[in-house]
C-alpha cells in the first residue's frame, strides 16, 4: 500500500493543477485568497509525500498512527475536491448565461475526465499493482457536470434577470451536499459489479491506487459550491480578506 502512495500524490496534484488552469482562463480577476489556500494545500501533499518519503527510503521508521496517507491524506483530498467546488462557483459566476454554462462545463468535464482516464491506462501498465480506475480526476470531471443543474442561477443573465437567489444559491447545494455525504456510509457497504465503481459500489475484495467515488465525494463538491457561493455571491468578494492580500509570494507561485 505504501508504495502507491507516489501514484496517489501525483493524481491529486496533478487535478489540483488542471482545475487551477481552467478557472484561470476563465476569470482574470485574481482571488490571492484562493491562491493561498490553494498554496498551503499543495506545500501539505509535498510535506505529506516526503514523510512516505522518508519511510519508504527506511530513514525513519515511521508508525503506523503517524503515517501520512492514513492520518493527512484524507483532510488534503476534502480540500482538494472542496476547493474544486469552490471553483465551479467562481467560474459559473462569470459566464454569460445558462446556455454557454452547460456547454462549458460538459466541455470541462469531458475534458477532466479523460485525463483521469490517461491516468487510469499509465496505472494499469505501471506500478503492477493495481490502478486508479476512479480517482480524483474522474470524480471532478463527472462532478463538473453533475454539478450544472446547481450552477444555472449563478450566470450573468439569470442574475440580470433576478433569478439568482443569494440564500438559495449556498443552500441548496449545502442541502444535497450533506445528503450526498450520508448516502456514502450506506453505499460503501454495498457489494455489486465493478462497472459501478463511479458510484461507491464495488465487487468484494475490489482494490485501487486511489479511489473517490461519487458518494460521497460529490458530497465535498457540493459543499465547496455551497462554500463559494457564501463566500462570493455574484461572484464578489463577501469579506475582504486584506490580511491575506499581503501573503508570501511563494504561496502563490506554488499554487
């Protein structure tokens, strides 16, 4: 298991890159915030990974309750997948209308989803040891469309046409997040056909590099939407946030 924690790191960070990219392009106007955020996530794999290092390499024999993957990996992967969601919000916030979002985000997930599949094919050939057949770029590729319905009302024209609703906008997206989260628990200890693994349910025995199925983990997504849209509603800056404008500039080159 030790051994595929490399392969788990660079999926992940390789996500967190591609996300970071799209929003980019997408909307110029920078939230140092975010970069922040996005900075001390990115420094926390790295600190991560060079613990596995460490103990890979038998420079320390690391214990079991202080190994990374166990005891950081999961809170690093909420807020990778949560900053995603964070994402779609700002993203959507800017688009024009109901329309060019669909098309947008299908294109972006389409796209987020086929570089999961990429990874899948490296992973099966490479390490020998099973492969990542639904990991993070998968999860936020699907999640990316999965997630329109709760986006529509964030666009330009809905706002201009007062169909976007401040309360509603984080709500609802809070509301199914938290349900989809729950759900989880009860899919996990469901046993099926592999070609169900997007969902949570697996055959006995089943075993990959990384694995973030929809349940729950569109869950997180959904709340990093709900986040954002709290935090930036119509895409604007709820609190200021001047005690980060100030933050290291490394955080930001790293993000």
């Amino acid at each position: 298991m030790k051994s595929n924690f490399s392969i788990t790191f660079i999926s992940k960070s390789g996500s967190e890159i591609l996300l970071h990219k799209l929003q980019t392009k997408s909307n110029s106007h920078r939230y140092f915030e975010l970069d922040a955020f996005r900075g001390i996530t990115v420094i926390l794999m790295v600190i991560c990974h060079f613990l596995f290092d460490l103990d890979y390499f038998g420079l320390w024999d690391m214990p079991y309750r202080f190994w990374p993957q166990q005891r950081y990996g999961f809170p690093i992967t909420i807020m990778f997948i949560g900053i995603a969601g964070v994402s779609l919000s700002l993203a959507a916030s800017k688009t024009k209308d109901a329309g060019t979002l669909t098309k947008k985000f299908i294109k972006r997930g389409a796209f987020l989803f086929a570089a999961g599949l990429l990874i899948t094919a490296v992973t099966w050939i490479y390490p020998h040891d099973g492969a990542i057949l639904f990991g993070v770029l998968h999860l936020i590729g699907i999640s990316t469309i999965l997630a329109v319905p709760f986006l529509l009302s964030f666009t330009k024209e809905a706002q201009d046409l007062g169909k976007y609703k401040e309360k509603a906008a984080w709500l609802i997206p809070l509301f199914f997040g938290i349900i989809v989260i729950l759900l989880g628990e009860v899919v996990e200890k469901i046993n099926g056909p592999i070609w169900l693994i997007p969902l949570g349910i697996h055959p006995y025995g089943f075993y990959s590099l990384d694995y973030e199925p929809l349940f729950p983990w569109f869950g997180v997504v959904l709340l990093g939407v709900a986040v954002g849209a709290w935090l930036y509603p119509r895409g604007v800056r709820r609190f200021s946030f001047e005690f980060l404008k100030n933050e290291p500039p490394f955080l930001k080159r790293v993000s």
